[in-house]
C-alpha cells in the first residue's frame, strides 16, 4: 500500500515546495483510519530519489543474498513453529507472542515508555514485537534485543506522527 505525504505529493520533498496547507494535509491522513494503520505491520516514509541517484552505478546489495538471508529466517520460524500450527512470525496470537517472544526487563520497559509516547494500541504492540522478532530472527538471535525492538518501532512512522 503506498500513498502521498500529502494531496499535492510534495510535502517534505527537497526538490519542490509543498502546496498544501497545514488542515489540508491533516485532513488527507486522516483519511486513513487508526485501525486500518494498526492493521500495517511496517508503515514508512520513503523520500523520493534525486537524479544522481537514480542514474548511481553503486551497487546494491544482490537479490541472491536478500533471498539467502530471507530462507535462513524463513527455516528458523518453522522451526520454532513446527508444533503450532502456524509457519511464520505474523501468524502469531497473543498466547504465542507470550511464548516465543519473551523481553528482559530493560526491553519491557523500553517498549512501554514507547507504548505511552505513541500511545499504541494493543493491537500495534503485537506488530511492533513481531516485527522485533523477525529482525532477531534475520540476525540469528534466539533473543530480542534493544536494538530489535528500536528498530521495529521505527518501522511505525504514522504512529509517531500527530495527526
């Protein structure tokens, strides 16, 4: 799903001014509801790309080791699945995020101090530590960490908007 950051499609852009008033923009986010955004898992802002890099010789990293690194995850979660009925992190309910996501007490706090700040609903908790948990999983780690719950909050643009 993708949308513009505003109704002109500037808002933010180096490139181009904005058109849009303050309401304006406010009014176009709005349209799309709390619960549809608790619903997406990973919500961000992508920036447009400048000429020079469209045209950058600069290579990214190859789909051949995306893919690797996607299988590796991908065999650890049906693994750690395998007597559940469910194959993969997102399939997760409450019970088993419980289970199979457990938190030290530096990330439980952490991730309540950003539950307050965001004022995240029950519902964007649950993404936000299975998203933590795939990030671990990507980097191999048996637990989640600080720095996996950081990330996965970052993923969450629109809840640390004011809308």
């Amino acid at each position: 799903m993708a949308m513009n950051p505003c109704p002109c499609g500037w808002y933010g852009d180096s490139r181009r001014a904005c058109r849009c008033t303050v309401p304006q923009i406010i009014n176009y986010r709005k349209k799309i509801s709390g619960p549809l955004l608790d619903r997406i898992d990973i919500q961000l802002e992508v920036s447009a790309l400048g000429s020079k890099q469209l045209i950058s010789d600069q290579a990214a990293e190859d789909s051949e080791s995306i893919r690797s690194r996607i299988e590796k995850c991908r065999r650890i979660q049906i693994e750690r699945f395998k007597d559940t009925g469910i194959f993969c992190n997102a399939h997760m309910n409450s019970k088993q995020i419980k289970q199979f996501c457990t938190l030290d007490d530096e990330c439980k706090k952490f991730i309540q101090q950003a539950l307050e700040q965001m004022h995240l609903s029950a519902r964007g908790y649950d993404r936000v530590i299975k998203v933590a948990r795939t990030i671990a999983d990507l980097e191999e780690s048996e637990r989640i960490s600080l720095s996996h719950i950081s990330e996965a909050l970052q993923y969450r643009s629109f809840d640390r908007e004011l809308w």
